[in-house]
C-alpha cells in the first residue's frame, strides 16, 4: 500500500478533532486519507495577519474572520457586529476564567447546567481593556497632581517616560514569551515557567505574588483616602486637637478603617468572586468616564475656568477650611469687625489682639486655583519645588515680608509638605501607576488567539496609557496653579480633590469614579494573588509553598488567601500610600527584571526550545529593560531593592538547588506517562529523529519503502495529554513537544 503523510494541528491540551476520524476511516475502510498540507482549507490552522507575528508560510489569511456569515436573511439579526460587541461589553470581567469556572462549580441552586465552552475573547475585550483598567489607578486620581507639583513638568516627564520605556520593553519579552509555541492557559506565570524554566518562572511569579499583593494594600488605602479626606471626613474615629498631631490621627484612622476594609474584600472573595465579577464593568466605567472628565475639564479651561479661590497670606497657602472669607477685617453697618480668618492667627477677635507676626506684616490676597489652559501659568510649573518636611508651599514672586520668629508656623493654618520630597521618591511613589501590563496574558486560556491577541493587546494599552500621563502631565502644569498642584490633599481648594477641581461637570465625578476604582482594583488583586500563589504551590517547586496549593471542594485558594490577606495587613498597618508604594515597586520592577533577564539570557545561549516570532523583538531589547529596571530599583530606594534582589535570588537558587524541572508543567500530582522516542534501528550509524521523519514524508511517494530504503516505521506523533500508547503508535517528544515553524503543536502520521 502507498504510505501517506498528513499533518494534523492539535491546540494544546486538547485532542485532535480530526484523529479519530482518519483512524476510523483507515482501520475500518482501508481507505488511504486525503492528503493534506498546512495552510490548505480544512487543516485547522488558524492563520495569522498581525504584522507583529513573523507568519511562516505566505498563505493567505482567512478572509471570513470576524465577517458575519449568514445563510440565510433572517439570521443577520441573531448575530449582528454591533450587538456582538455590546454583548461582549456587557458581560466583560476582569477575571481569569479559572475563576468563573471555580464559582460555577460551587453554584448549587437549580439543576446542574451542561458545561458550556468558555467564550474566545478577542484582543480589545480580553487583553485591551483589563490591561488599561489595571494601569489606570490610585497614582493617577490622588497623586500625580502633586508629583507634577513638586517635580516640575520636566523632571515628571522624565520620570513617566522612564516607567513607561521600562513596561514597553518588558511587554516585548513578552510578547516574545507569548509567540513561543504554544500558549499554555494559566496565565503569565505559567506562560513564562513553561517558557523560561521553572527557576526563572518561580522566581517571576513569587515576585509577582508579592507586588500583586502589596498593589493590594495600596488600592484598599487609597481607597480609605478617599473615603476619609473627601466624601466623609467627619467618619474619621481619631481627631488631633491641634494641627501637629492630625497626620498620626489619620494614620491610626487609615490602620482601622484600612484592616476593615480588608476583612470585607477578603471575605467577599471568599464567598464568592462571582459577586465581583458582576461589578467589573462598573469599575471599568468609572475609570474611562474619570478619564474623560479630566480631558472634558481642560478643554473647558480654555473659556471658562472653574472658580476655586485660593487664599494666600503673603506668600504662604493657607488652608481653607475654618474660615469663609479670605479677609482680615471687614465692613459691616459702618463697623469694622473681624473675620474668622482674625481669630486663626490671634488669640482674640478684638482688633487690638495680639497676632502672629507674619500675620501682623503681610496681607491677604485671593487668586484663582485654576487660572485655565490660557493663562500662561504653564511657566511656572516648569521646574522642580523639592524641600523637607514640614516646608511651607509658598507661592514664588509673590510679595512677602519675612518675620523673625517662624517657630510657630507649624501650628498655623499653612498648607506644608508632608514628608521630605525628592526626585528618586517620586520615582518609586510613580512607578506603580505604570504595572498591570500582564492583566492581559493572565487571561491566556480565554483567548481567541493568544499569539496574536497578547502582544497587540498589550502593547496597544501601554502606548494608550503612556500618552494619557504624558498628556496629563502637560495639561496639569498648564491649567493649574503651582501652589494647588503641591498641596497634597486639597486643603487649599476647602478639601476637594485637586484633580476633581478639574474635571467636568462636577469634582465628585473624579471623586466617586476613583473610589469605585480603587474598589474594584483592590478586590481584583486579593482574587488573582492567592491563585497565582495556588499555581505555584500546584507546581511543586516550592515544597514549603505545597500547603497553599489547597482549598474549597472546587479549588477555591481558601489558605493561599488567608496568607495573602495577612501580608496585605502588613501594608495596611504602614497606613501610608507614600510608603507603601515603593515597596511594590519593588516587587514589579524584580518581577520585569527577571523576564527581560530570562529573554536575553535564553537568545544569547540559543536555546532549541526558544523561538519567538515576535517581529519586533531583539535580545538587546530585553537587556535595555533589565538594565532600565535594575537602574529604576536602586534609583527608587537602594535597601529595599537589596531585599527584593534577595528574596528573588533565594527563591530562585533554592528551585535549582531542589532540582524540580521535572516537577513543573503539569497541575496535578499524577506522574507523566514516559514515552519512548521514535528511533528505527539502523544498521550503522543511524540519521537523527527529525531525518528519519524527514524521510519518511519522503519516501511517501514510493510504495513499500521507508526511510533509507527499509520498510517504513508504522507511528504517531501524539500530544502528551492524549496518552495513547501501543506497539503500532509509537510518541516522540522533542523537547517536550513538537513544534512547527509556528510554534504549534503537531502530530505527523505516517501510516503502512
């Protein structure tokens, strides 16, 4: 009988739809099978048009992709574009889909439902719009006012170009990681352990873990933040007499309300996240609809700005709040009396009360907070305002007459840095802003198309959101006054919001958009840190980690979120969003730095199993980022990049000590069947596997004869998670799998 050769494509972890169906038809009818080659109709191929992925063959592309195709006229209204895309908004969620599929299986009312294909998300609804939800933040609502304030516009340019350069080149790696092979579901950390090693994928996804679950604590208090400072102040339990004592006060308030807050969200995923899941689109609007009212408030600046006075005793910004009226006396029926802003400054509203002395020598003015995008104002925001703590924000070429005795400044109503700034803070203070970027690769089983979808995805949000900030930078130093752009709080614009002071219609769009914000993304890192724990404790390759690898009946992560909920309180009792975003800085930036290290590691060894066919990547790429990363960590705090650097390298050498390479790849503690390689035994020395493959296509057109003239071997190649084995159907595994050009995963047939 003539030997045929066929080509099947397998997607990972499935079998092949095809398989029984040549087998069936060559056991029972003895029939030879059509003869296919790839990229020919009906071999399952999914072609490939990005311009970011080296295609292997010049096939064209499927011209029926994303067209509507109807039979019939009636079937246009069952699935029209539009309505598809409004669906798929509708029910958009921010979860991987290992997590919908745990609350499903713990779903108990009603009948039990047939399992239903999960839906194959596109690149804007599954990689997109989670990556900008996850970059787009905390940073941005409550603290990027202030660094464009105090850094100037330059050194803040500076500042977000480097953070964003540093994610773009890590979104290459991995985009690289993405179009090598087979993308695994699971998610980035079992893309790039898969990928990269378990030594580098242990060491990424620890690091991860711990940014994820630090990026938590951050989220919960800025969410108090905003709770206690601009929606309900009058909530707060502990309440400072004086001025002095008020930052301890909210301290102890963010540490209480913070640990509440926590125990909710924690108990709220452990019910169930499918709750959570319900409200992703809600989060998601309050964070374009903010974004849109920052932009709709500058554009109406230009004609008519907002008016937010701000009250200035000499130089000096004063807090607006105990006071109505920016005036040291008034008249009233002839009579001059005085202001509440008299009675903050001397120690009687009589006129011959005795008064502060800088009080005494300057007088009051009012200016606009917001002069608009016009005004020119821009000039004065240009360079940096650094200082200690406890500096007054003063107001530069304003008049002011120095007084000899400041010792009692610090009990007076002036607006005055909280901390000491400088530049290598606010990089750190920044730089969470920027993370996220592997929100899109977190959903890898859920996509249409991981190859294509990740990479584009990816890379279209980080350049989305790279030029919101830079945009954002530019416009705050030329709308806003320089003296409301370093108060951190707003307490000279009567307690709002800086930014809300902005945005049209109303400052409590920015205010409840980012409160919600900062809910969901909270919510969403106390889901996803205890099951990327889970998957690395599965894994094996951390054997103290194991216990964690257990959960609920339906693999719910019940103990790795009982640990994450624990590490979350330790940043929750810093109490300082300042303080606690360097710290998972940190983490991020150990966690790109290992990705972009691994990459450019893995090209320059020429390592068979590496072959991304990402166009645009290069192994100096990879090693600008490591370098940009490693430089960004020492820049932000030179110690606690020493004890990330640690942690890292312990995790990382203790997994190559262990020696569990054998241990990673699979979910489950069930051994892998062991499968023989396909050698025909030759007479001499014998050609290599891939050859005698090779030949055996080959000698398909001479019947009765195989590779180097002898009776060709009868074999095929199956996926590891077949499992088929039997004298006639002999496995080969190169590498783990075989690969094609494109990086799938094959099974070749040659049948007698």
């Amino acid at each position: 009988m003539p030997t045929n050769f066929t080509v099947v494509p397998v997607e990972d972890g499935k079998k092949s739809p095809h398989d029984d169906n040549v087998l069936r038809e060559e056991d029972e009818d003895g029939q030879d099978p059509p003869q296919t080659f790839p990229g020919e109709a009906g071999d399952g191929n999914p072609k490939e048009s990005s311009p970011f992925i080296n295609n292997t063959d010049n096939d064209r592309g499927n011209l029926y992709d994303g067209k509507n195709m109807a039979l019939f006229e009636e079937e246009m209204d069952s699935n029209p574009m539009v309505s598809s895309l409004l669906n798929k908004l509708a029910n958009y969620t921010n979860l991987t889909q290992g997590v919908i599929e745990h609350e499903e299986d713990d779903d108990d009312e009603g009948p039990k439902k047939p399992k239903v294909k999960s839906p194959q998300m596109g690149t804007f609804i599954g990689v997109y719009l989670p990556c900008m939800q996850n970059i787009l933040g905390v940073i941005l609502f409550l603290r990027l006012t202030w660094i464009v304030g105090t850094a100037g516009i330059m050194e803040s340019l500076a500042i977000v170009f480097m953070c964003c350069t540093c994610t773009m080149l890590t979104a290459i790696s991995m985009s690289a990681i993405a179009t090598n092979g087979v993308v695994p579901a699971g998610g980035s950390y079992y893309m790039i352990s898969r990928s990269l090693g378990p030594e580098f994928g242990g060491a990424v996804g620890f690091c991860f873990y711990l940014g994820t679950t630090f990026a938590g604590s951050m989220y919960i208090l800025g969410t108090i933040e905003i709770l206690l400072t601009y929606i309900v102040p009058s909530a707060a339990i502990f309440k400072a007499e004086d001025k002095e004592f008020a930052a301890d006060a909210m301290l102890n308030n963010m540490r209480v309300y913070g640990t509440c807050c926590l125990a909710l969200m924690a108990l709220v995923v452990f019910v169930g996240v499918k709750y959570v899941n319900k409200l992703a689109l809600v989060f998601l609007a309050c964070v374009v609809l903010s974004i849109i009212a920052i932009y709709a408030g500058v554009i109406k600046t230009a004609f008519d700005p907002p008016d937010f006075p701000i009250c200035l005793l000499g130089n000096r910004t004063l807090q607006n709040h105990n006071f109505d009226k920016c005036l040291k006396t008034e008249e009233v029926d002839n009579v001059t009396v005085t202001t509440k802003l008299w009675s903050l400054f001397c120690n009687g509203p009589e006129l011959n009360a005795t008064c502060n002395e800088y009080f005494t020598l300057n007088n009051v003015t009012e200016i606009q907070g917001i002069p608009g995008l016009t005004s020119g104002v821009i000039s004065d925001n240009m360079w940096s305002d650094y200082g200690p703590a406890g500096m007054l924000v003063e107001k530069e070429r304003h008049p002011s007459v120095p007084a000899t005795d400041n010792s009692n400044d610090i009990s007076m109503p002036y607006v005055a840095n909280d901390i000491a700034t400088f530049f290598t803070l606010l990089v750190g203070i920044y730089f969470p802003s920027v993370t996220g970027i592997m929100a899109g690769s977190n959903r890898s089983g859920d996509l249409r198309d991981a190859q294509r979808s990740i990479p584009i995805g990816t890379i279209l949000a980080i350049a989305t959101t790279s030029f919101i900030y830079i945009s954002c930078v530019v416009l705050f130093g030329a709308c806003i006054e320089s003296v409301v752009l370093r108060d951190k709080f707003g307490d000279s614009v009567k307690g709002n919001l800086v930014i809300g002071t902005l945005s049209w219609p109303s400052p409590w769009v920015i205010v409840i958009g980012s409160f919600f914000s900062c809910c969901g993304a909270g919510l969403q890192s106390l889901t996803g840190a205890p099951r990327l724990l889970q998957a690395i404790a599965r894994d094996g390759i951390v054997p103290f980690l194991q216990v964690f690898g257990h959960g609920k009946a339906n693999g719910e992560p019940t103990w790795a979120l009982l640990l994450t909920a624990g590490i979350c309180e330790i940043g929750i009792l810093i109490a300082s969003l300042d303080a606690v975003a360097p710290i998972l800085s940190m983490f991020f930036l150990m966690c790109y730095l290992f990705v972009n290290l691994a990459c450019a590691v893995q090209t320059l060894l020429r390592t068979p199993n590496w072959r991304p066919r990402f166009k645009f990547y290069h192994w100096a790429l990879s090693f600008l980022g490591m370098s940009l990363c490693l430089s960004l960590m020492f820049i932000c705090s030179w110690y606690y990049a020493l004890v990330a650097m640690m942690i890292a390298g312990c995790i990382y050498k203790y997994i190559e000590y262990r020696g569990s390479r054998e241990g990673v790849g699979r979910r489950d503690p069930r051994p892998v069947p062991q499968r023989r390689p396909l050698r025909p035994q030759p007479t001499g020395g014998g050609p290599a596997p891939h050859q005698e493959l090779e030949a055996a296509a080959a000698g398909a057109a001479q019947p009765g004869r195989g590779a180097g003239g002898q009776a060709p071997a009868t074999a095929v190649l199956h996926h590891p998670a077949q499992g088929r084995q039997g004298p006639d159907h002999r496995g080969l595994r190169a590498g783990g799998y075989l690969h094609d050009q494109g990086g799938r995963v094959q099974e070749s047939r040659a049948e007698h």
